[in-house]
C-alpha cells in the first residue's frame, strides 16, 4: 500500500489492485482522497498524481473516471457538485435557494469552497484558476439550462457568478465591511434580492 | 539626490530640501512616484519608503501628506480619485456612469487598477488587502453619499463592489468565460443593468 502524507490520519485503505476491480469503491476512495489534498494543499498546488497515491489507485485510473483535475475537483468538493438538486424546483425561487445554498456552505467550510478555490489559486497559478472557472461556468451552465431560459441567459450567469466571488472575496478573505459585517441571515436575504434581479430582472 | 531603483527612466529631480519647500511640487512628485512604485511593485509590496526615496522627499513628508499607504494609493490611481466627479450629477444615470468609468478604465489600463491591486495583494497579503478594502469603501460611502439615500444605501454600495470584483476577477484577471469574450460595449450595457439594480431596485 502507498504512503499517505498523513499516515497517523488516513483509514486503512485497500490496495491499488482490489480498487481496479471495484470501480464504485475506487471512485468514492479518490472523491475522499481528492478532499483531504484540496483541502490541505489548496486547489492550485495539490496533483493527480498525489490525490491517486493517498487513494492507493493509479494516476490512469483517476483520469479514467474524472478526467481533469478541475472536474474532480468540482465532484469532489460541495457548491457546483449540489447544483444540480438545487437548481430542479420552482424557478422564481432559484435566486433564494442559491443564496441560501451558497451562505449555509460558505459559513460552515469557506476553506473548502469553490469560489475560495478559485480566487486563492489565481493566487499562485492564473492559468490554474482560469480551468477551474472554465470548468465552473461549464458546469453551471448546464445545471442553470434546465431552469432558465432566454438570449442572454449565459451571460446572467456570469454576472450572477461574478456577485458571489466578489462577496466571497469580501466576506471570506479580506473579511472586512458591510459584507463581512453583517449577519448570515441578512447576507442570504440581500444576496437573495441581488441575484433575483440579476436572473430575472 | 537619492537613487531610484531606475535611475535610467526616472526624470531629473529636486532636492529633498527643495520639495520641502513646495507642498504642490512635493505632492506631485509623491504622487507620481506612488504610481510607479504601485505599478512596478504591486500594492502589498510597494513601501512608502520606497515611494518617499523616489520621490526625494522624507518618509514623513509622505505621510504628512498622505496618512497611510491605502490612502496615497487612492489618490493616484485612476478609479477612486475620480469617484467623486462620477458621482456629481444626473443621479438616475449614476449606474451607467459608473459602469462606463470602470469598463473604460480597466480596458486602457487594467494593472494600474484599485479592484485589481485589492485581488492581487490578497494573493500576497490579506492583511494589506483588508486595509486597502477599508480604505476604498470609506471613499466610496463618502462620495456616493452625496448622490444617494436610503437605510440599506451602504450595503447596496458593498454589493456594487462585490460586482464589480467578481467582474474584474473574472475578465482581467482569469480572463475566461462570457464576461471575458465580449466586448467592452456589450460589458458596459449589461454592467449597467446589473448596478442600476443593486443601486436602486
């Protein structure tokens, strides 16, 4: 079995043939291992080849089932992963379960956010940052096309993104202003009320 | 004369002793000095050291002058130093000149620009980000208050800054996606759509 970087904290984990023979168990195995190396390493630094060895499955077999270290990042963490169940649902209320959805994951994990993910690995690695934000819109747009519709739609889209990077940006990273200031509830309530009229107004 | 760290390109300048003399000479001298060192450097990098020796006044005269890093630097970029001429007039188009200052502004010279020294210098330093945040929020409160009324007034301006982070994020900084590949017209109209909104919806 391949060592992890946290041996003491890793749970025992099958070997890398048993993986191969049991591909639910393999994918579960990298989504759990895809986790820790985000979330310690940050999206720009952590590598397939350290997210297949913490799984104690092969850099091939990683790639077979997500493809790109982008989509198994956004399989593996919360956000665009729920987007879908959050977009099915009445579509004049979309707005407020976004909001909600986005305030209630930001204030119990921001680390582990998309958005975070994303701003803080423009950071270190641009080009890093711009396949994830690719492989977001992409994502989004095809959950969103479900509920919406009309010319512009990818562009409300975009718009509707660039509000919650600038808030997470305010709130979450520099933590300082009205943003940073007020409370969850107010937060999801303003929030609500701003991408209501970037969707649909 | 003290040295600049480009001598080659630095202009002829006058004595320390001589700016002391001339509070307009020396402000001017330290503004431009601040916009070369915020260019060169980067916001979190950039020192009033630095800044006062280019400029060749003291450290003290800097501060006399400036009170703080986030405040030199917002008065000698582009951006926040015109905020308060934006904000003078017509208070129903306000949205549209906004979005046309900052579409304009970001399209001749995005580096030299306040959201994108915020997003940059948070990759480097949150401390200095937060700082420079604060600072730019009082201005912008102060100026907007001028044109604008209304017990949420300060949270709508913090959703205006948030928007146009994620939009600076996204076109000039990542420069993917929809917001990225259209064209600073159509980004001008839509931009304004979106403010309009969050300013008076």
């Amino acid at each position: 079995m391949p060592t992890t970087s946290r041996p003491d904290k890793a749970p025992a984990r099958a070997s890398a043939t048993g993986r191969r023979r049991d591909p639910e168990a393999s994918r579960a195995a990298i989504l759990e291992a895809a986790r820790e190396a985000f979330t310690e390493r940050g999206y720009a630094r952590a590598t397939i080849r350290d997210i297949a060895r913490r799984a104690g499955v092969t850099h091939g077999l990683v790639m077979l089932h997500f493809t790109s270290k982008e989509r198994l990042f956004l399989a593996a963490v919360p956000g665009t992963r729920d987007l879908t169940d959050l977009v099915a649902g009445d579509r004049e209320t979309l707005p407020e379960r976004i909001a909600a959805g986005f305030v209630e994951r930001m204030e119990s994990n921001p680390s582990g956010d998309p958005f975070v993910a994303l701003l803080r690995s423009a950071a270190t690695n641009e080009a890093a940052a711009a396949n994830l934000y690719t492989a977001m819109q992409a994502h989004s747009e095809s959950a969103y096309r479900e509920a919406l519709t009309g010319d512009d739609m990818d562009v409300r889209i975009g718009m509707l993104a660039a509000q919650l990077i600038g808030v997470t940006f305010t709130r979450y990273i520099v933590k300082v202003g009205r943003l940073a200031e007020m409370s969850a509830d107010e937060l999801r309530v303003h929030l609500s009320r701003v991408l209501h009229q970037i969707l649909f107004a």
